[in-house]
C-alpha cells in the first residue's frame, strides 16, 4: 500500500444540542479543508450534537434531528469534496451509541462505535449510550483508518485489534476536557498505542467550554516511532492540512505547549467566555471587594468578554477599609470597566430592625456577618435582573470545600469561575496575570491589579479588624490538607504523614463534610482538577462517616 492521505484536522467549538449550528460549523471546516486539498477532514468526538449531550440523547427528538443533520452533511460530500469523519449520537437496532460516521460519495460509507463507555469522574456514558464491538478499520482511499473514539485509546485492546486487522494509521476523534497536566497524559497514552502497534496516531479534540468542563483541543500525530509531528495550538478553534504517506514522516505546525498557570487560566478565561456567550448573556456583575478573589474574577471577565461587558459593583458596609475602597477602584480603573458604590449598611440596617424583636438578648454573631453578605448579594441579583448581566461568583476552592461563604449571599450567582481554583492558585494567577496576558485575552497588556491586592492579608470585611486566618488554617497548610483529602483521596491518618498536625486535619476534614449542602447550591465553574465539586466528585449531605473517624 503506497497510497498517500490528505487529512484535515477540525479543531472546532460545537455547542451542545445547537445540532443545526454545528452542522454549520462542520461545513465551515470542510471548506477551508477543500481549499487546502484535503481529502479528509476528522472532526472531534460527538461533533454533530456537540459533547456531552448527557440526557438529549434520551429524547428522540433529538436523535431525529442528529440524523436529519448527518443525511444533509453527508449529501455534501456528493460534490466530489472532502469526505467527514464525524461524530453522532446513533441508534442502531434501537440501541443508543456514541457513534463516528465516514460521510463520502452523497452517503454514510462507514460506521463505527464507541467500545470503551467512560463511567467516571465526570463521564456518566454508561448510562446513556451501549458499547459497541471492536472495530474494524475503515477503507478510504487506499487506505485502512483505525478509528477509535476517544476513550478507546485509553485501552490497548482497540488498537490491538485494529493492528491485527492490518490498519495503516490510527484516527482518534476526542472529546477530553481539559485538566492540570492532562496533555501530558494523552501524549504517553498515545505513545504507547504507537509503540504497541507500530502504526502513527492522530488525535483530535475539541476546545470550547461546556457548563463546567472545558475542552483545550491541542491536537497532534504522532508518526510510528511516537514521535510528535504535529501539534495544534492549545484554547483556540483551528482547522489544519495534515500529508501522510506511509512510512513517511508526520509533519505539520508545532504550536508551542503552555506551562501549568498559563493553561489553568485559558482555561478559566475559556470556560467563562463560552458559557456567557453560549448561554446568551450580554455581559456580567461582580462584586469588586477590594480583595484579591474578586480582582482576579474581574481579570478574567475582561480578558474573556472585554471591559465593556464587565460590570463591577462595590458593596461597601461600616467595616470596609478605605484601603479596600481604593482598591476596588485601581482593579476597575486598571481593568477599564465599569465600577459603581452601592453601599449595604441602609439594609443592615433595616434587616436589624426587622429581625430586632426575634434577636432581643442575643449578642451579634455570625448571623449578622451573614446578613451583610446576603444583603450584597440581593444587590448583585436585583442589578441582574433590572438588567441582564449574569452574576458572577467569586468564590474559590478553599472556601467552598471548607464551607467558608455564605448560602444566598456571596454563594449568588450563575458562575463561579474560582469554584476549583485554591486559594494558594488564585495568589499564583494573579501574580502572573500581572506579568502577562493570555493569547487573545481582551483585557490590559499589562498588571491587572495593584501589588498590594496580592500582598495584603485577605479579609470578608464582615466586622472589625478581621482576616480569614480568624477562622481558617492558613492558605498553604489548608491547601495542602484539602488536596490531599479531595484530590488524594485520603484518609486521615494518611493525611497527617504527609507532615500535618493530627488535630488541625481533624478540624479540615469535619469543615469540608459540613460543607457538602452548600457546594450541593453552588453554581457550576470551571474544572481544572481532578476532583472539581460537581459531578466529579459526588458524596451524600447526611453522612455519619466523619463522625466515626
């Protein structure tokens, strides 16, 4: 076999359940692929309905209009055009499968599904879709496709199985979202396909966010000694010719890789962006308190959406600094958007006289912290309302897991860009913001907050003289104890080898088991680990276990 394959690679931003949109998308892709000559173009996984569809694919409906959509992109190829590799939601025999379709010739010419169904972290596809068999490869143009989706790279069975029925390249379309240092991942998993069978591998992903996943792209080949012979830029949409010729070399661009705090916040900035957009909001609000939570959530609504759709609200009570104050004001000035000072102590003061009676001979206490911060985040909701900006939460992965916010108050929102971002990350980021902006970033080429944002202890600002470290352990030492409960997964007693007094990880753990209810009425946000709080990471509300350790 000599023959030689022109290949597109469509790094797209389908849009779930805009099945019509995405359709639209595809043929956008096979145009520019046309005009490069290619004789393929490899869409990512589930390109047609976009990725994941989760409970769509229950409704026939749907699938009805996934296959009206699939019939009109394969009548396309009858124009002696390109051929699609695409992705579908597809009934066969009646059975629901994660399929990819061969559209060549005005036809569907090849069918293959989905062998290995993720049943994990975030990946629920058991419960919606039926494995299908092995495949086989898939004839196109003198050449045998070894198509596998996604998941099935992760196994050696299918690339074994496509080796042994003499594929000339391996073809994987993805939908793998995006987690810290998971591009190197997929690269070693890729390498050993290779090694294992001796054939070169494509990978394509797609980029975009989708409620809190959020997908990177950075597609690559590798040739059949493993090494990487192409590499698409990481966060942005791209469609690229790709010659093969067996036994030739895999040759293409190779877009630098970031590093670690780079893509963190592209993706941040990424996620927001598209779930604002997608969800066909003008804009959004935020509370700008001065501190470095709300300064870093604002850098990247500007860097995502631009100054214009960036809406800053400052709430300020009795107990505000005027170094919080002039804060604020820097951050938005710095930013270039839109600040205004709605001050909160009208309301605290007409909710202590409503609730007087009912509170008469108890002392203040948290309660009234409390008030305070439901009363800012009646603020932001009214504004939203009135009109139109989604609310955006600033809260982190510190306070979340340690129950540290407060229920209906600085909890409001529709997003919540920080929600798996430790507080230790959220002092990273802004240090770096500061000395760089991302790659089609919209705010300034330069700092985004003053020094002293970053610098000063932070603080609620909920009564007099307060700083967080009144309540928590400090940052690092709370970061550390969470990763290893979250992320690791650990019991206690492992947990204290790590170098951790017993009775401060005691303390940690019961905080973060309290707070399960509250994170149960949080608004999504961006993961970034591999334990966000969501659906990745799913315990019980009433749960005695804690209370046994």
């Amino acid at each position: 076999m000599t023959n030689a394959l022109a290949f597109a690679l469509a790094q797209i931003n389908p849009v779930v359940g805009d099945v019509a949109g995405n359709a639209a998308l595809i043929r956008r892709a096979r145009a520019q692929a046309a005009a490069d000559g290619a004789q393929l173009v490899v869409t990512p996984e589930l390109s047609v309905s976009g990725y994941p569809p989760e409970d769509l694919v229950l409704k026939g409906a749907f699938l009805d209009a996934v296959a009206d959509a699939v019939a009109g992109l394969a009548a396309d190829t009858a124009d002696g055009g390109p051929a699609l590799l695409v992705g579908a939601p597809w009934l066969v025999d009646g059975r629901r499968h994660n399929a990819c379709l061969l559209l060549d010739g005005g036809r569907v010419a090849a069918l293959r599904l989905k062998h290995h169904l993720p049943n994990y972290g975030v990946f629920d596809e058991a419960r919606v879709f039926v494995p299908g068999p092995l495949p086989e490869p898939i004839r196109f143009r003198g050449v045998n496709l070894g198509v596998m989706v996604c998941e099935d790279m992760w196994y050696a069975d299918v690339a074994a199985a496509l080796a042994e029925q003499c594929a000339d390249i391996l073809v994987v379309p993805n939908g793998s979202p995006f987690e810290v240092d998971k591009a190197g991942a997929r690269l070693r998993l890729a390498a050993m396909r290779t090694a294992e069978t001796g054939l070169p591998l494509v990978y394509v992903n797609q980029v975009g966010g989708q409620d809190e996943l959020v997908f990177d792209g950075g597609s690559f080949a590798l040739d059949a000694g493993g090494r990487v012979g192409l590499r698409l830029p990481a966060w942005r949409e791209t469609v690229t010719a790709l010659r093969w010729r067996p036994g030739g070399p895999v040759e293409g661009p190779l877009a630098p890789e970031p590093d670690s705090e780079e893509a963190v916040y592209q993706a941040l900035v990424l996620g927001l962006r598209d779930y604002v957009d997608k969800n066909g909001f003008p804009g959004v609000v935020l509370g700008l308190s001065g501190g470095i939570d709300s300064a870093l959530c604002a850098a990247i609504a500007v860097d995502a959406l631009g100054p214009r759709r960036v809406w800053c609200v400052m709430m300020p009570s009795p107990y505000t600094s005027a170094d919080s104050l002039e804060d604020a004001a820097l951050v938005a000035g710095m930013l270039g958007c839109r600040l205004d000072t709605v001050g909160i102590e009208p309301a605290m003061g007409a909710f202590g006289d409503m609730l007087a009676p009912l509170f008469a001979g108890r002392d203040a206490d948290i309660t009234e912290e409390n008030l305070q911060s439901r009363a800012r985040g009646l603020t932001l909701m009214g504004l939203s309302n009135k009109f139109g900006p989604m609310v955006l939460s600033t809260g982190n992965k510190s306070e979340m897991s340690a129950g540290y916010a407060t229920l209906y108050g600085d909890m409001c929102g529709g997003y919540a860009v920080l929600k798996d971002v430790y507080k230790t990350q959220v002092f990273a980021l802004s240090v770096r913001r500061n000395h760089w902006r991302p790659e089609g970033g919209l705010g300034p080429d330069g700092p985004a907050m003053p020094a002293r944002v970053i610098t000063k202890p932070p603080s609620a600002e909920l009564k007099p003289n307060q700083t967080d470290q009144d309540t928590l352990p400090p940052y690092d030492m709370l970061d550390g104890i969470l990763a290893c409960l979250i992320e690791g997964e650990m019991s206690l007693a492992e947990t204290v080898a790590q170098g951790y007094d017993e009775a401060v990880v005691r303390r940690v753990w019961r905080m973060l088991d309290r707070a399960e209810y509250k994170r149960r009425q949080a608004p999504p946000g961006v993961k970034i680990t591999g334990r966000s709080f969501g659906r990745d990471r799913r315990y019980p509300i009433t749960n005695g276990f804690t209370k046994s350790v």
